[in-house]
C-alpha cells in the first residue's frame, strides 16, 4: 500500500510491510462459524480469483481510512453529523455515470441541508462501491414446483430464477472489485473536480422532477447564494467549498472478498480493508464468537454494527470490548435498526448500557430495515411515515438520556422511483409496476430523501 500522512514518530517507517497472509490472528475467522457465505469454495476458479484480488490495488488507503476515524470521532462528541446512503444493493449494470452522479448529488443536497440547518459539518458516506451482496433469511426460494438458491446479490449470483444465473460464481468478486474500482473513480472525479462546489448547489438540483422537496432545497440554495455573495464581498477565500471529503462503505458479508483485499499499511504495518473506508457488520453476523466480527476485530478501519429490537445489552458491551478494546475515538458505530413501533422502547436499554460504561461510540439510525412489510400487490415496501418516525423517536431517546444522536444511515437512491409509500408528493402502490427497480429492500426516491433531511436538519438545528 502506497505511503500516506507519514508519521515521523512511526517505528516502522523505514521497513517493508510484511504480507497479509504472515499477519499474526488475521485468518482466525477461517476456523470459526460464518453464516451467510457463497458456497463456491470447491468452483475450479475460485482459488485464481482470490489470489487475483489478493494482487490488485487496493480501491481505497490508509490514510483516508484514518482521516474518516478522525472524522467520525467528532461525529461521537457531537461536533459533526454523520450522513450514510445509498442502494439496498448495488447492481453492476447500474453502476452508470448518470446513476452514480445522481446518488452522489442526492447525498451532496442532503448534506447541505444537514450543514446549512444544523450549523454542522457533515460527515459523507456513500452504500456504494462494494455494497454487491445481501444476507438472506433463506438459502433457497422457491416458485412453483422449482428451488433454485437465494440471489445474494451481484457478487454472488445473478437475479434471474435460472439456475445457471442463481448459481454462485466466485468470478463474479472480480467483476465487483473492478466496479468498485470505476465507481469511486467517479465518486472521486465529482467530488474532488468541481462537482461538489458548495457554489454550484443550484446545479444539483437539475435533472431532478419538480416536487415540494426540491422547492424547498431551492429556497435554501438561495439562501446560501447570498451567504457566499457576502463571504465574496468581504474577500473571503473559497477554497475550503471547492470540494468535499467523501467516504465508501458496505456490510462486510463476503469474508473472501474482505480477506482478499486486506492489505498492510507500510506506515504502521497493520492491517486495513481496502474495500471501503467503513465496513460493518449486520444483524444476521454479528454473533460474538462467530467470523465476521473476529475479522472486523483485526482491521483497523471505523466498523459499524447493525442493532435490532432485540439485542441484549450485555452483547453490546461485549461488542464494543471485541471490536474496540482500546477505545479508539471513531472506531466504533452502533447503526440501530428497531422499527418505528419499537424504537423508543427498545433504543433506550442499549444506549443507557453503553453510556454507563463508559464507551464513547457513534450512534446512527437505520430507519428504514425494521419498517419493512409487504403489500397485497407482492412487492417489499416501506412507509414512508413509519421511516420518519424511528427517525424521530431516535432523537427523541437520545435527548432524554443526553447521548449525541450521530446519524443516519438510509437506503436511497438519486432516481423517482416508487418503492417507499408516502411522502410530500405521495407514492402509492399503482405506481409500483412502472417505478419499482430495486433487486431487494425498497428505497427512499430523491424527493424523499431530501424531506428526510429537512426532519434531521431540524432536530439538530435544536440541539
């Protein structure tokens, strides 16, 4: 891995990094239980697609790694906000220029209005760039008299219910390693080259249909044109609004995949994943003694972990010991995902547990997968009241217990489509056979999203 913010102080500076696979307690997770894995161990490739990928450059550094820890380490004192979204699952046939640019200026509209509203830095993170698999509740579906296996997402097995398509194909990890690669190329050339310019918001608003949402952003825009044109007059310099820190993250279920591109840093000589910047593990894998969390145990990049309405305290504290022993500033994120019905209920235990221990964690809000349910037409919906109202009731437990809600971690998309009922300009279920394009969890549309963050920008605007 390329040298980056080297550090004088570091022992380790003038000395080769060894190789992943000498790394003491690196491959501990092989020996334990990982639910949720492909089945293509005994696929005639799949020994070359590792050793591949185990060769390819990483997709991200450690030293944007590091600066993302520092990042979120403000987010947990409750200096910054930290804003997550994109696709339930990345497709590779969407990883367009137009899709990507539209997820982007989505995420980069919702962050102004955080930052605008709020008075906050806002910390960026797009699902994108290696968000290609989904953990199931099935390893098989069935449809009439056919079982074929569960589609896993694009880095395992395709859609179509053939078994040729359904079949789990380890070649298909290079073909996602090399759309992560050209999505955050693209990530990078917006966000870094002009794109994200805080002077240009009234841009991204074009190519957008005209709704409420984006009226709102509008006014807002204005607002800041006057603010800049002031910042102007006074002779203020612009560089720092010229561009914007953006971040990748996914769940970290394909344990090939991670080991593979786990790399050593030459600056310290430990280990990073170099598949995104954040990786987190859900609530299907986060069994204490089981692989994944060992794996995310011994990578040295911010983790997340996935919280249902039904984890013990005593787990999470347990969690926090495993994945942040030292208790690393910006280690550590608690995403929680309880359902509008059970948030204000079941949030309250977790927080006060890890509050009295002590343990200074990033707490985020996943208000869209324990809102999920299922219409008489057969589609996965979510309602687009029952999302903002864990949205409120995750504000609403913190303030009583004087904790830092940090964030927000949405399934969103920059294109109108119908999949989440409800909203300003409201979706209603005709309009899921023409609109409705997910491969699995429905998502927020880009008018949507923009409302979501007006809700949020709002409370913290109180705060």
């Amino acid at each position: 891995m390329a040298e980056q913010n080297q550090n004088p102080l570091t022992p380790f500076r003038n000395q080769p990094a060894p190789e992943a696979k000498n790394y003491p307690g690196l491959d501990e997770w092989r020996e334990l239980s990982a639910d949720q894995q492909p089945n293509w161990a005994d696929h005639p490739d799949f020994g070359t697609v590792v050793s591949e990928l185990e060769s390819v450059p990483p997709l991200v550094f450690a030293g944007e790694v590091d600066q993302m820890r520092q990042r979120l380490a403000d987010v947990a004192e409750g200096k910054a906000f930290f804003l997550t979204g994109g696709d339930c699952a990345e497709t590779f046939l969407d990883a367009t220029a137009d899709k990507i640019s539209a997820r982007v200026r989505t995420l980069l509209q919702m962050a102004v209005v955080l930052t605008y509203g709020a008075s906050m830095p806002v910390v960026k993170m797009g699902r994108m760039a290696g968000q290609f698999s989904k953990p199931r509740s099935s390893d098989s579906e069935t449809r009439g008299d056919v079982t074929l296996p569960s589609f896993r997402g694009e880095m395992v097995n395709g859609f179509d219910f053939t078994e040729e398509s359904r079949r789990h194909d380890p070649n298909r990890m290079l073909r996602g390693y090399h759309t992560s690669a050209s999505t955050l190329n693209l990530i990078r050339a917006f966000t870094t080259g002009g794109f994200a310019d805080l002077r240009l918001v009234h841009e991204w608003n074009k190519g957008f249909v005209s709704n409420p949402a984006n009226a709102r952003y509008e006014s807002l825009a204005r607002e800041i044109d006057r603010a800049i044109r002031f910042m102007d007059a006074c002779g203020a310099d612009f560089e720092a609004i010229k561009g914007t820190e953006f971040y990748a993250g996914h769940e970290a279920l394909l344990l090939d995949y991670e080991r593979a591109l786990t790399r050593i840093d030459s600056r310290t000589h430990l280990p990073y994943g170099t598949s995104g910047h954040f990786l987190w593990v859900g609530e299907r894998t986060r069994n204490l003694e089981d692989a994944h969390v060992n794996f995310l145990s011994k990578v040295h990049n911010p983790v997340g972990v996935k919280l249902g309405p039904n984890t013990d305290v005593d787990d999470v504290l347990r969690l926090i010991d495993t994945l942040d022993p030292e208790r690393r500033p910006g280690r550590l994120t608690f995403i929680t995902r309880m359902g509008a019905s059970k948030i204000r209920e079941s949030l309250p235990r977790i927080v006060e547990g890890v509050r009295d221990s002590g343990a200074k964690v990033v707490w985020v809000t996943d208000p869209m997968h324990g809102n999920t349910i299922s219409v008489p037409s057969g589609y996965k919906t979510r309602r687009f009241n029952d999302v903002v109202d864990e949205v409120r009731g995750f504000f609403e437990v913190h303030e009583a217990l004087g904790t830092v809600p940090g964030g927000i971690h949405v399934e969103m998309t920059g294109d109108d489509v119908a999949e989440c009922l409800g909203g300003s300009d409201a979706v209603d279920e005709t309009a899921f056979a023409d609109h409705y394009e997910t491969l699995c969890d429905p998502r927020l549309n880009h008018m949507q999203s923009l409302e979501v963050a007006f809700l949020v920008a709002e409370y913290l605007s109180k705060r």
